[in-house]
C-alpha cells in the first residue's frame, strides 16, 4: 500500500508540476497525464490484491499535489467548507470553544464567555473523553474533535471530559449548538496617558467595521493623542477589510495594495473608497512574528504611506493572494493566484515556494537578494521578509526555567487547580496575582519533576571536563571547583524567586482565562506589556514620532 501511495503522489506532484511550471501551455501534456493516471486509478481499483479505500487515496494525491506548490492552495471538500466559509464570514455553527492538543489530551481552550460551552458549564482546561458517544482520546490532531462539536444551529451536542482536581472529575454535558460570531476585536480602550488602544485578532468581514467604530467613539474623548493598533498574532483574512481599515487613516482614493497574477485578470488595484475618520492623529502598528497576510498589508501600506509608525519585530511574510474556486461536488479549491504589492511597490513575501532546502522545506528569500524601496517621504523599506519595524522591540526574557514552566505545563496545571479551589475571585480591575499566589504556584511545583538545565552548573561541567581534556586537572584545581560549584548550587525556590517578574504575567494569563472575558484578559496583559509600553510612548513623544516619519532628502 506504501508503494500505491507513492505513485499517486508521484503522478499527482508531475500533473501538478505541469501545470504549473514551463509547461503550462501545453495542453496535450497535461491531458496525457490526467489520462495516465485516471487509467491509473481504474488499474488500482479493478486489480489490486486488497480492498483500496478509494476516497482517502484520492485525497492523499490531492493533498501531496497540492504541498508541493505552496501551503496556502487547499482543496475542500464538500463536508469541509463550512471551515473556509466560516473564516471570512466569522461565524460557524458549534459550542464556542478552541480545542487543543496537550500532553497527548484534547482540551477545551478558552471557551468564548456566553457561548453555549461555557453556559453549559464547560471549563478551560477540561479533557474532552467523548463526543456523542464516540471516543476520541485517541485523536492525534484537534480539529479531528472540532469537527464533530460543529454542526448545525440548534442541534445538541452531548460532550464528556474529565475535569483536573475535582472530586467528581468525570462531567457530561448536553450543549446545544448555536451560530457562534467571531469577535475580530475583543478590546479598546484609552488609558490614562490619552493613548487609545485597538486589539484586533483576525480579518473577517466585521472587522473593518469594528474598527471604524472604536475609532470613531475614541475621537470623540478629547483626551486621546493618539492610537495603538495591535496587530500582534494577526494571521489575516480578508483582503478587502484591510484595505478598508487603512482607508480610515488616509485620503480617499489612495492606493493601498495591487495584486499581480500570471494572467492580467489577476491584475488589480485596490484604493480606499470612504473619507477618511482622521488623517492626522498619532498612529503606531504592533507586529510580531505571526502577523502575517492582510495584516501585513495594514502595517506596510500605513509604512509605506508615512502614515504611522510600525513598533515590534518583523512580521511574517506572507505576500500571496488566494481566492475560491468552485470544484464539481461542491468542493473548493483554495488557490494562490497573484502576489500582493503595498504602495512603494514592494513585495514582502518572504519564502519563494519555487526553490527547496536540502531537506526538502521551502527556501526563505535572503536578505541579501531584497531590493530596497522608498515610502512617500523618502525613507528606505525592504522586500522579500515582511515588515521590519521602525521601532524593533525584541523580548529576550525567556530563559531555561521560564521555558519549562510552559513547556511542562506547570502554569496551565496550577491555574486549573486555582479555579477548583477558587469558584470565584475578585473583578478584572483589580484582581491581582499577589504573594500568596505566588508562593502557591512555588509549592505547587515538585522539585523532582522540575528538569531544567541550570546554566551555570553545566558551565562547571564543562570545565571539569575541558580540565581533564586538556591535562589541568589535578587536586587543586578539582577542590576550586566543587568550592564554586557549592557556590552556584541551585535551589528551585530561589530560581522561581528570581524570575518572578517574568513568572507573574504568565500566571495571570492562565488564571485570568479561566475567569475573565477576552476583552477583560486583553486589557489586563497589557499591565505587563513591554511592546504595548514601546508603542505608547512613540505616541506621546511627538517629537520622536515625527522624527521617524521624517522625509528624507
């Protein structure tokens, strides 16, 4: 069967490959080749020695075929489309919980506050055991469960978990299903310096809307100098909200993105169509590593434009444009058909799917290979590797213990203790994570299950053995190291101790989820925020800010 396998692959990769390279035009090529393997198939089916599960066979071709132009070109089938619908649209049909995989458990990650998961009683953190009765402790990816909680609005659900440090650990649920709306903007707000803050998660086709109100009602406080718009962890969506959501920053009719396919029906340019709420006020975009796509998009042109000043690190790099097409049986096919280019001209795709590592994985565009181009004032931008920030803010806090307090999970498991000890705490605005908590957490976790590598003891171990390697070892030098290596002795509490600062916000994080809504947890991270401290005071140092949109001659 591994050998069927690899033929269809085989076959399906060079159909694609025909397709897709030099010899697209050749017609009577790629029918041979779709000829070949239909007839390949029909051999299969009619003779092969075992019974061929002929569906999942087909969707293995499609699937590698697919794999070997670029991640973003998916096929769905009928029973699938409701996920793709679902993303531009931001709603599906289901209970309103993100399920994960951890520890080799699927659990219930924060289910959404109002939502019939939550309603019904269902917790972070619980381990889904069953659905309607089937066992799925055995599934190995999450969206293998998430696909049997959706279903239509107004059907029921039955759904048992097992709860961590509870009495009665085994709960079943009865939830129905409703339309589940996905909230593209959890949170805004201004604070008490006059800097307004806009969180926005996903581009969906209530974004740009969401946006345009938040703005609007901020104006209206004669307080605000200026807007943060976070776009930290922004995988994107929709093309059009992004360049809607610019549009409220800058004149009508500006060019915010073109799109450029093989063909010229894949040529087009998007501008803003709306007046604008405020060309003047202070603007900085946050990005980071998983801002990507229409995000990119938002951060770039308002770059490109001199319109704000974007804070964090380089986002992504995702410069590749999609659309649905119709495939027989109801099916789609998600596919890449053009490049999108932000205003100075620039693209800022930063992988070339056309070229392979050694291993196999898609080669990342060199720096070396970028072009550099110029924003309206002048001011130097580079292609090919996302948006560099103006303003780069590197977190470096994460040492060996911060590490394997999430890797291990021992944060995750804590908070789930403190919420079955703790039914209810004190409100979001002023709770917080104080000694006792604290100290808590430090006795929570058992020394002897707590494997971290202490730096400075495999120091001592590797000078013991760079001694002995290179003939300084005698009895001397052995005494002066087991002197130091007392000295630096490590003691579990005296480690949590000192990276409490770092320790804290992970623990408010876990606990804050398993109480608060998502606008409540948002604006209580950004106590803790390094980035966000960044971006304020960009805003309010006007000086500062002028002089990074400052032309240059």
């Amino acid at each position: 069967m591994k050998k069927l396998l690899l033929a269809i692959i085989v076959i399906a990769a060079g159909a694609s490959m025909a397709v897709g390279a030099a010899d697209r035009s050749n017609k009577t090529r790629v029918a041979r080749d779709l000829s070949v393997f239909n007839a390949l198939v029909k051999e299969l089916q009619l003779n092969y020695v075992d019974t061929i599960n002929s569906e999942k066979l087909m969707r293995t071709a499609i699937d590698a075929m697919l794999y070997q132009i670029d991640p973003y070109t998916e096929y769905f089938p009928v029973e699938d489309r409701e996920e793709l619908t679902s993303i531009s649209s931001g709603q599906y049909g289901g209970i309103g919980a993100y399920i994960q995989h951890r520890n080799g458990t699927t659990i219930v990650s924060e289910p959404v506050y109002g939502a019939p998961a939550a309603l019904a009683g269902v917790r972070h953190g619980d381990v889904i055991l069953e659905v309607d009765g089937e066992d799925v402790t055995s599934f190995k990816e999450p969206d293998m469960v998430s696909k049997r909680l959706r279903g239509q609005p107004g059907t029921t659900v039955n759904v048992k978990v097992r709860r961590p440090y509870v009495e009665d650990s085994i709960l079943r649920f009865d939830i129905m299903r409703k339309t589940i709306s996905v909230n593209p903007l959890p949170y805004y707000g201004i604070d008490s310096t006059g800097v307004g803050y806009i969180r926005l998660t996903t581009f969906n086709e209530k974004s740009a809307g969401e946006v345009r109100d938040a703005v609007a009602e901020m104006k209206r406080d004669p307080a605000l100098k200026g807007i943060v718009l976070d776009l930290r962890g922004n995988g994107g969506g929709l093309l059009e909200s992004a360049v809607q959501i610019v549009g409220l920053f800058v004149p009508k009719g500006t060019e915010v993105v073109r799109t450029r396919g093989f063909e010229d029906k894949h040529l087009k340019i998007y501008k803003t169509t709306k007046q604008p709420l405020d060309l003047n006020i202070p603007l900085a975009v946050m990005t980071d590593g998983n801002t990507a796509s229409a995000s990119e998009i938002v951060a770039g042109a308002l770059q490109d434009l001199d319109r704000a000043v974007v804070v964090g690190s380089r986002s992504y790099g995702k410069g590749l444009v999609q659309v649905a097409r119709p495939l027989p049986y109801d099916g789609l096919l998600k596919v890449t058909v053009a490049r999108y280019y932000i205003p100075s001209g620039r693209l800022i795709q930063a992988i070339d799917y056309s070229h392979r590592n050694p291993d196999g994985t898609p080669a990342r565009i060199p720096d070396s290979l970028t072009k550099v181009w110029k924003t309206v004032h002048g001011r130097e931008v580079r292609d090919g590797g996302g948006i560099t920030p103006d303003v780069a803010v590197s977190d470096t806090s994460m040492n060996r213990l911060i590490y394997n307090v999430l890797a291990d999970n021992w944060a995750f498991d804590f908070a789930n203790r403190f919420r079955a000890r703790n039914p209810e705490i004190a409100d979001a605005d002023t709770w917080v994570v104080d000694d006792s908590v604290f100290e808590d957490f430090k006795a929570f976790i058992d020394p002897d299950r707590f494997k971290y590598d202490r730096v400075s003891e495999s120091g001592i171990d590797y000078l013991r053995k760079a001694a002995i390697s290179e003939g300084y070892m005698n009895d001397s030098v052995a005494a002066q190291l087991d002197i130091l290596a007392g000295l630096l002795h490590h003691d579990l509490g005296h480690d949590l101790d000192f990276n409490r600062k770092q320790l804290i916000p992970i623990l408010d994080e876990e606990i804050s989820q398993r109480y608060y809504t998502d606008g409540e947890r948002v604006k209580r991270a950004l106590r803790y925020d390094m980035e966000a401290d960044t971006a304020r005071a960009v805003i309010l140092d006007q000086a500062r800010y002028k002089e990074l949109l400052k032309p240059r001659k």
